[in-house]
C-alpha cells in the first residue's frame, strides 16, 4: 500500500554558491491532494574554501571531479547528521539536489555533484539523489526542477516563479505542466555586487540606486535563447559563453 505520510530531510546548493540549504518537512497525501508543513530549516553559508572549490571545478580534471564528488557528499552528510541530531524522530530519507556543475542538456548530460552513496553512509539515513539526468536521458531539459512541486503543492497559483541563480516559471498548459528557464537571475546579480565588494544585493539596494542602460537591456534582450520556444533551460556555461562578455 502507498504510504501517505513521509518526513524528509531536504538538501540544496543554488548555482549562486551562497551555501547549504536544510529543510525538514513533513508530507501528507490526503484525498484533497498533497499537503506539506514545514518542521525546521537551516542555512549554511559556504566557507571561502568551499567557493572557490564548487567555483572552479568545471575546470578540474576527471579524477578530481569524482574525489570532491565524494568529500562533498560526505560534507552534507555530516550537516545533514548535526541538523537531525537537534530535531529527533524517525526521517524516512533525505532528498538532496546536489551542487551544479555542468548543465548541458544539449549534448545529452547534467551532473550534481554529491554522492548519493556518501552521503548515506555518512548521515546513517537512505538517500534519493540525482534528480535531474533520467529527465534529460528521456529527451528533456532536465530544469527546472520544481514544476511537479509546483503543480502537487501551489495549485491554487496560476504560475509559480522561481528566483534562483536562473529565474525560471511554470504553469498548467492544456493539461500539462510547463516549464522553463526565463533567464539568469542571482548568477548574475551576485557577481555584479562582488565587483563592488559585497556578497549580494541586499534588498536590492544597489539595483534600487542605479540607471537602466537602454544599449545594454537591449544587446541582452537580443540573445537568441529569448527567441527559441520552450521547453529550454540554461546552465552557467551559458553565462560564462554569452552574458558575461556583454557586461
């Protein structure tokens, strides 16, 4: 039989690298539909070693990927270990995305780093993992990640909008769940700020302050991803290839 009722621990690293994120949350299906409360979270901001490692591991080599892979499972599941420890009671799994590294759906590949494997051995808990590549292997983006979420848990909203390191949107069309990537939003945001020697934007301080540069919205706007038609999605090798060298 079905169960109905399922406490998670979930774990996520956002592409804009500003740390760890816990949330325990209980789940319960009823005849209405799913319906969820949230019991604890936690945010856990990177160490300056852990940034500059997730930061330039796309350029590392094979054998450096896989060993991180493992340390970094490991480290969630130690966080993930401290943070049960202070919330007592039987979890049925932990739910981790894993931290980006390279999202190219066009060429028929995504990889989260962050063992599965490790971090069940290392938080004592089962695991689900690796969310993302039975979608791509089937044809699609494999992002965003949530439009189930959406549809399961927000359905009394017409669209849902998340605002990550990319915005993306979803929304119910002729019966399915739609879904896609709009654009880059804290990938972009975070590194403006650091040239100007802070973390992030805090309450969209700096953006409040500033001008729109009419040249620039327009060259960004004439990006061909803004012309192609969904499903699509971006990764940072986007940003880094097309973004980037506009700014």
């Amino acid at each position: 039989m079905e169960k109905g009722q399922y406490r998670v621990l979930g774990l996520m690293s956002g592409t804009s690298l500003d740390g760890l994120d816990l949330a325990l949350c209980w789940f319960n299906k009823t005849n209405q539909g799913w319906q969820y409360r949230m019991e604890a979270t936690q945010h856990l901001p990177y160490s300056a070693h852990w940034v500059q490692l997730l930061s330039e591991l796309p350029n590392a080599s094979g054998p450096e990927i896989q060993r991180l892979n493992a340390a970094y499972g490991r480290f969630l599941g130690q966080h993930s270990k401290t943070f049960l420890s202070k919330h007592p009671g039987k979890v049925d799994f932990l739910a981790s995305h894993g931290h980006t590294i390279f999202h190219r759906p066009d060429l028929d590949f995504t990889y989260q780093l962050g063992s599965g494997a490790h971090l069940s051995i290392s938080s004592g808990f089962p695991v689900v993992s690796d969310f993302r590549t039975a979608d791509v292997a089937l044809g699609g983006q494999g992002a965003p990640l949530v439009p189930i979420g959406d549809r399961l848990l927000f359905s009394d909203y017409a669209q849902c909008l998340n605002l990550g390191g990319f915005a993306n949107v979803s929304f119910e069309q002729k019966g399915n769940r739609a879904a896609y990537d709009i654009g880059p939003a804290n990938l972009v945001l975070n590194h403006c700020a650091q040239l100007v020697g802070k973390a992030y934007d805090k309450d969209g301080q700096l953006a409040q302050s500033g001008v729109v540069i009419p040249k620039l919205l327009a060259t960004l706007n004439a990006l061909d991803y803004y012309q192609q038609p969904p499903p699509k999605s971006l990764g940072r090798e986007w940003i880094d290839l097309e973004v980037f060298p506009i700014l």
